[in-house]
C-alpha cells in the first residue's frame, strides 16, 4: 500500500514539472502576442487585456513553482527565488500602469522586448536548473 502511495506521489511531481515547463512556453506565448500586436494600431487596446491576462497566469504559474520547490529544496533558496518573482510582479503592475496611461506601439515594443528578456534569463538561469536538480534527486 505504501509503494502504490509513493508510486502515485513521484508521478504527480514529474507531471508537476512537465506543467512548469508547459507554462514557461505559455509565458512566451503571451510575449509573442504583445509583440505582434505592437503593429496593428487598430488592436492596441487589446495589449492590456494581453498583458493583465500574462500577469494573472505568471501569479498562479509561482504558485505552483513555489509549491513544488518547497518540497526539495531549503527554505533559503526557496525564497531567494520567490523573491525574484515578487520583483517581476511589481515590474509587471508599473509596466501595466504605463500600458494603461498610454498605449503606443513604442511602449508596446519595449514592454514586450523587456518581458521577453527578464524571462529568458529568469528561465534559462534559474528555473530550467532548479527542475534539473529536482528531476536528478527523484532519479
Ligand atoms: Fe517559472
Ligand atoms: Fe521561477
């Protein structure tokens, strides 16, 4: 009974971080979108409904980031990293605040070259690592 319950938890945390990756790629998706959008002035307001939906999907994606690292790795880290995504969240609200005040396709442009370049290296240094080492300990 117990070998079931430890089969069923490793295979939840493996689906765990498939998601995680799956939500990395959604993150660029919605950057992709705020960039084509920057050339087409006649949808330009659709650009926050873009950017607060990226914000509300980012919030649930550190969540459940969050969740998962808790489970492997010191409280340390843990936070270090949360702390991370806490700068990204009041980075996303003022970028946010500024789409709001003035929708132009050079704001467009920047915010979206901007997300586009925190996250490559938010993923490419830090979460793409973390789920290593956490794939590696469950091996
Ligand atoms: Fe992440
Ligand atoms: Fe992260």
């Amino acid at each position: 009974m117990e070998q079931v319950s430890a089969g069923v938890i490793k295979h939840n945390n493996d689906a765990g971080i498939s998601h995680i990756h799956e939500d990395h790629q959604a993150l660029f998706n919605y950057i992709e979108k705020l960039t084509d959008i920057a050339s087409q002035p006649k949808n330009h307001q659709y650009a926050i409904t873009i950017l607060e939906n990226f914000i509300a999907f980012f919030l649930e994606h550190i969540i459940k980031e969050e969740q998962i690292l808790q489970q492997y790795l010191t409280a340390k880290i843990v936070a270090d990293h949360a702390s991370l995504h806490t700068n990204e969240l009041i980075y996303l609200d003022k970028s946010l605040a500024t789409l709001k005040a003035n929708v132009s396709t050079h704001i467009i442009q920047t915010i979206a070259a901007e997300l586009n370049q925190e996250f490559k290296n938010h993923i490419a240094r830090y979460d793409n690592d973390i789920l290593q080492k956490l794939m590696a300990l469950k091996k």
